[in-house]
C-alpha cells in the first residue's frame, strides 16, 4: 500500500551527487526517466515505497540517478529478480527498467512468463532499436534490414513487437509510446502504476550515438521527427494496410483488462493450503 | 518432550530443515534428482503463507530467490547439474551483491544431461569455481537424511550470518535415501537472522561493512533506502572504477568467508587422531568410507575416517595438521579426483595420498575404498 496521502516531490527520487547524467547528448532516457519521477509524484509514491530493478545497459544505469530503493542485477534478470521482491514484500511498488536487449532479448523468457503470470510488477522497456552500451549492435527490435555495427549490410532479422508478444502472452496492461510524445510516457506509467497484475510500458528512444548515426539519422531532432512519423495511433491502425503499417510503431494501449493477478490468485492457493492442512 | 522422528527421504529433510530455519520463498524448475525438493516445498509453503514458484528455468529461479531474499524473505532454491549450470552467473550476483540464499544442488553424473538418475560429486570443483571473477564461497555436503535437516538449517543459518548464498552440494545417493530423521524443534536450534542497522542513523551506507566485514541489510520498505549492486561498487552501493575501491570490496567479500574459517568450517571425525590411515571425503562417499574403516578395522588396520561437512572453503589447515604422522590417505569421490587436489595441497610431501573414484554413475562401495587401502598399505 503505497501511502497516497503523502506529498512527495519527483525532486526527492533524483541524487543530484550523481549528476548531470552520462547518457549522451539527444538520447531519449533522461526525458524516459523523468517521465518515470512525474509519474511517482502523482500517484503520491514515495521514494521508500518503490524498488526500482534494474538489468544491465545504458538504460540499466538509471538507478544511479535516483534515490528509492534499487536493486541493479544482471543483464536480462531484472523480471525474476523483481517477481522475488514483489511476492516477498507485496507492499512495495516494484518496477523494473529494462532495455530491448535486456527486456526482449536476452530476457525474452522472462519477459514471456512474467506476462503469462500477470506477477504484479511494471516492466517500463526503453526500446532504443538497439545495444546502445556494447557500442550499438542489433537487438531483436531492429527494424528489419537496419544498419548497426554488427549488421553493416543490413540486420536480416525482423523485429520482435515486445507489446504484442507481452499482451498474447498475458499481461493485462500494455502500453507504447516514444519519447517524441513525452507527455504519454508519465501518463502510460501511472496507469501501469496503479494496475493489478502485470504491466508493461515500452517506450522507443532515440539513440542517435548509434542506430541514430548508423541510419542517417544522427541528430537528436533529426530522430524525435522521425519517431513521430513512424508512429501509428493504435485506433488507426484497423484502417491501414499491412504494407502502410510495416516498420511502424503502434502507439496506445494495447491491453488494460481487469482481472486476476498472480498476487490474487496465489493468495486464494494459500487459502486452499490452509483448508486442507486444517481439515487433515 | 517426545522427540519427532519421521522415516523419509533426504530431499524431503532438506525442505523440513529450511522450514524451520525460516525460509518463506522457494523459486525452482523440475529436475532429476532433486525434484521431491520442489515437490515438498509446493507442498509446505503455501500452507504457512509462504510462495512456491515454479519458475521458466533455473536462471529465473535463483533470479527470483535472490529478490525475495531482497524483499525479506529467507529463500532457496533446488536443482541438479544443468540446472546448476545455468545458475552461475546469478550465483556471481548474490556473492557480488550480498544477497542471503540457500541453493540446492542434489549432484547426478554429467557432463551435460549425463546419467540423469545417478549419483555423482563431479560438481564440486564447479561449487567452488563455477561463476567467473575472483571470490569465495560456502559450500555444505550431508551424508545422512538427518544432515539433510541440520546442515540445511546450517546453511541458512551462515548465509543470513555472512550475507551470501551457501550451496548445499547433495548428491543422488544422500537426496534419494530413505532413513529416520529427527525433526528438531525451534527451540532445540539456533536460528540465525541477517543483521539490521542501528536505529537513527543520518544516513544509511548499503555496503559499510562492520568489524565481522558484513554490512547490515535493510528491507524495502523500513526506515532507510536499499540498494543492491552486481557491478563493482563502493559502500553507497554506487558503482565504481577506482582500484582502491574495487580492491577493497573484493578482499572483503573474499576475506568475510575466509577469516571465519573457523566459524563455517564443520567435520565429523572417526577414530581420526588415533589412526595410522585416514580416509577424507564428504557427501555419499562417507557412507562408503565408514563401513570401509570397519571392515578394515577387522582385517586389524587402523583406519580412521575425516567426514567434510563444509567442503568450501577447504579445511587445509587442519588437514595439514591431522594427516600429520598417518602412513597414508585415501580420498573417495564420486568423480575422476577432485577433492584430492586440495588434498594433496595441504598434507605434508612424504605422505601418499591416493584416490578412490568411481564416474560411472555408481555409487561408491567400501569394497573399493579397501581395495585402494591395500594399495596405500603396501606402498
Ligand atoms: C550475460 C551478458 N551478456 C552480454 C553482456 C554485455 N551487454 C551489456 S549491456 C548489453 C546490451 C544492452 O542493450 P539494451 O538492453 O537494449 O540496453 P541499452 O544499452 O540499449 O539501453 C550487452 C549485450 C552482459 N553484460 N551480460
Ligand atoms: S549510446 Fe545511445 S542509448 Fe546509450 S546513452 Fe548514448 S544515445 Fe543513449
Ligand atoms: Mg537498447
């Protein structure tokens, strides 16, 4: 139970020691993780009431930024790692920050099964179309045929739509925006906030050090114009032709269904158990 | 009081002892031959508002017990070889960032998927070495069903205490055995809780060690802000890239096991100081090696028996020490030789040394355990 009542600031979650951040100039993280700060504000969290977990990659570095508590794991294991914090201390809002590579590839199993589960944890995914802290290397979200430094010709493989493979496999609040429409990402956040069971914002970002630089889209404005155009409102997307809608990214909610959580239906197991150790 | 004895297997003791040590979470994935673990746990916890979770594979798992121990909870998790394969990395985050957990390992013959319902000790070099980067760890062997119970209560108890994970190498002979294990009561044991910091501090440092080298831990949700760490990090929690820094958490994360050898260093002796021949090992092998001793005791050797309770970190001092004046040793192990290395590192040149192995997943029998003896004794 986070306590609402209280005022908190978005200012208390930043450790100032620790800035101005390292991400380079233009990439979309700074607004993703401030975004992520108005949210906690609204929803009247407070830093000793959220666990931020965090995986490995640039986006993984954020919790340096931040007082709350934080937990930084290795690269692809922030969901299992998050899924042990909730069930142990379910009083907590437990969030984790994860890269495509970290979110989708590497951890695509994880990403799956927590999904399935409905564990009552947000995945907030900044989706950057690549491995920004290895230098830049394709993940499973590069747009098909992308140059980056390990698909110089062209990345041969399609991209993985982690909101569709997420909302099939599961999870009853799903989201994308871009870092072009800021304004979405606090709001999409504080929806998933206040959701029961699993919910997942992706949110794609400009990375012009590397799939910006390496796709004639260098420059930071450059990519916001270009996340803008590429992007779809999903109510429109019925009225579009497969071919109109291909390398597009869907923005909207996908899924936001009231349901049963794992939380919820593991407490009702654990009523079960009782019962029948009661009635032996 | 009427004591509790119950006839059951060793996988099954190794759930009760965790009970009553204190452990609430249990994350694993089905594997041969530790399953009745996970079986008894899904059993058990739920009935105590506990949470068994079956988890995508063993990578989640030990993911998911290092967060409930992150979240309060004492946890473990069980497995066999491949499992235990896959949980290295993550074994590297609960050393790195001081995060209390028990793991299973209930070892079977490998490599790979090897023989999967039978016994071997062929991971005992991997306990100690498994995961990259320089560090020690605890590793625990038990050899009866009643040691299923009381080293798992062990383990619990020194991984709150040294704020680590503690691997609990079984093996298919030991997990597998069927004998009388007393159920010791809450009161009849210690129970060991991680260490909390003072009350009122101006600031809390997540890794600001005490004089023991271990630095209280906080849950989520109490008085001061957590934070965990798998990079190279300074007392703030804060990663870091100065040498100072890195040098000094590696030595202490190295030395708070080290230097409480004396502490987490267990071993049960037979005949040990009296005898001309003594036999080392651990796990199902000191089965083996105490009808051995018997039967040879007859045949009018004197053989004596060291029974390794915690095989890491080595007991190469006393070893050194006890092996001192003897005409030989023999080291059994359900592998090629692997314990013998440390052996032969820490007994005195002049005193051979020999193994007696089996990896052809069979146990070992005290026939060969004699077999070698008449080796060592006509040497
Ligand atoms: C097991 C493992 N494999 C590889 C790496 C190297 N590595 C570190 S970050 C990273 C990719 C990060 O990409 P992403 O998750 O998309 O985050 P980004 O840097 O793009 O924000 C890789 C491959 C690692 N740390 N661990
Ligand atoms: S490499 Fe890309 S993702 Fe990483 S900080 Fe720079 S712009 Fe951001
Ligand atoms: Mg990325």
């Amino acid at each position: 139970m986070s306590k609402r009542s209280r005022e908190v600031s978005w200012k208390a979650f930043l450790r100032e020691e620790n800035l101005p951040h390292q991400w380079c100039p233009g990439c979309g993280y700074g607004v993703i993780l401030k975004s992520m700060l108005y949210a906690f504000e609204k929803g009247g969290i407070a830093p000793k009431d959220v666990v931020v977990v965090t995986g490995i990659g640039c986006w993984g570095k954020a919790d340096d930024y931040l007082y709350a508590n934080t937990v930084h794991v290795t690269h692809g294991r922030a969901l299992p790692v998050a899924t042990g914090i909730k069930v142990a201390n379910p009083s907590m809002k437990v969030i984790a920050l994860m890269g495509d590579g970290d979110s989708a590839t590497i951890g695509g199993n994880h990403l799956i099964h927590s999904s399935r589960r409905n564990i009552d944890v947000v995945a907030l995914v900044a989706n950057n179309l690549n491995y920004g802290m290895t230098g830049g290397q394709y993940s499973c979200t590069t747009p098909l045929y992308s140059r980056t430094s390990t698909s110089w010709y062209g990345d041969p493989e399609p991209a993985l739509d982690i909101c569709r493979l997420s909302e099939t496999a599961g999870a009853s609040f799903v989201a994308r925006t871009t870092v072009y429409h800021a304004a979405m990402i606090e709001k999409y956040i504080g929806m998933a906030l206040s959701h029961e069971g699993f919910s997942l914002v992706e949110v794609i970002s400009p990375c012009p050090t590397y799939f910006g630089r390496y796709n004639k889209l260098s420059k930071a404005p450059q990519m916001l114009k270009w996340l803008k155009e590429q992007s779809i409102p999903i109510e429109r997307v019925k009225d579009l032709s497969e071919e109109n809608l291909k390398e597009k990214f869907v923005t909207g909610v996908f899924a936001d269904k009231k349901g049963h959580s794992f939380l919820s239906r593991y407490r009702e197991i654990q009523s079960r158990a009782r019962n029948e150790l009661e009635s032996e | 009081m009427k004591k509790k004895v119950r006839f059951m297997l060793g996988n099954e003791a190794i759930v009760e002892g965790a009970l009553l040590a204190g452990a609430t979470f249990f994350a694993g994935y089905p594997i041969t031959p530790s399953s009745e673990v996970a079986e008894r746990a899904s059993r058990k916890l739920p009935q105590i508002g506990g949470c068994y979770l079956q988890m995508e594979d063993e990578i989640a798992s030990i993911a998911a017990i290092i967060g409930a121990s992150i979240g309060g909870a004492k946890a473990f998790t069980a497995t066999s070889g491949p499992g235990f394969s896959l949980m290295q990395e993550n074994i590297g985050l609960a050393i790195m960032a001081e995060v209390p957990c028990v793991i299973v390992n209930v070892q079977r013959s490998g490599p790979s998927t090897g023989l999967a319902t039978r016994p071997a000790q062929a991971d005992i070099m991997q306990a100690r070495w498994g995961r990259h980067g320089d560090h020690s760890v605890i590793a625990l062997s038990p050899a009866t069903v009643q040691e299923c119970f009381d080293l798992m209560v062990q383990a619990f108890n020194m991984a709150e205490k040294y704020r680590c994970p503690v691997l609990f190498m079984a093996d298919e002979t030991v997990g597998h055995l069927r004998e009388n294990c007393v159920l010791r009561s809450r009161d009849e044991v210690e129970i060991v809780n991680r260490k909390r910091p003072p009350e009122g501090l101006e600031e809390y440092f997540p890794y600001k060690a005490d004089d023991d080298l271990v630095p209280p831990m906080v849950t989520p949700g109490s008085d001061y802000l957590t934070r965990f760490h798998s990079s190279t990090h300074n007392e703030k929690g804060l990663p870091t890239s100065s040498p100072q820094e890195a040098r000094k958490l590696i030595k202490r994360l190295y030395d708070k096991i080290e230097k409480n050898k004396d502490d987490i260093i267990m071993y049960r002796e037979f005949d040990v100081t009296k005898c001309e021949y003594l036999v080392i090992c651990f796990g199902g092998a000191v089965r083996a090696a105490r009808q051995a001793a018997i039967e040879a005791r007859e045949e009018g050797l004197s053989v004596g028996v060291l029974q390794l309770q915690t095989v890491w970190p080595f007991p190469a001092e006393y070893i050194s020490e006890v092996s001192k004046g003897k005409r030989g040793i023999i080291v059994p192990e359900m592998n090629m030789g692997q314990i013998i290395g440390e052996v032969r590192k820490a007994v005195p040149d002049k005193i051979p040394v020999l193994g007696a192995n089996r990896y052809d997943g069979e146990p070992l029998t005290p026939k060969e355990i004699i077999q070698v003896l008449g080796e060592v004794v006509s040497l």
